[in-house]
C-alpha cells in the first residue's frame, strides 16, 4: 500500500467517525423524543439494540441537562 492510498483510507475512516457521532446523537434525541412519547422502554430497547440501562442513561442525560 503507498501513502497516498493510506491517507486516503484514513480520511474515509475520519470522515466515518464523524458520520457515527453524528447518527449517535440523533439516535439519542430520538430515543429521548420515543421515552416522552410515552414509548415503553422495553420498545426501545428492541428497535435500538440498547439495554435497559443504556436507554436510562440517554433519558436522564437529557434530564440532567435540562436542569
């Protein structure tokens, strides 16, 4: 492999961690919308992957900052 083809990879693979952080945060603000849709957790958990308590830490992320 020669530079340029690795530099090349390397920006796809940046420009993928951009692309994951920003899914990331809209998957957050739509569990968030789900849970204050009165969307049960259990629903949540099975349409996302999520566990039960990665899914309360999203919710209460919000809360917290919503103080």
């Amino acid at each position: 492999m020669d530079k340029r083809s690795l530099e090349h990879l390397a920006g796809r693979f940046r420009e993928a961690e951009t692309r994951t952080r920003i899914l990331r945060l809209e998957l957050a603000a739509a569990i968030r919308q789900a849970d204050a849709d009165g969307v049960l957790q259990k629903d949540i958990c099975e349409a996302t992957g999520y566990t039960r308590q990665q899914v309360r830490r999203i919710v209460q992320a919000e809360d917290e900052t919503a103080e």
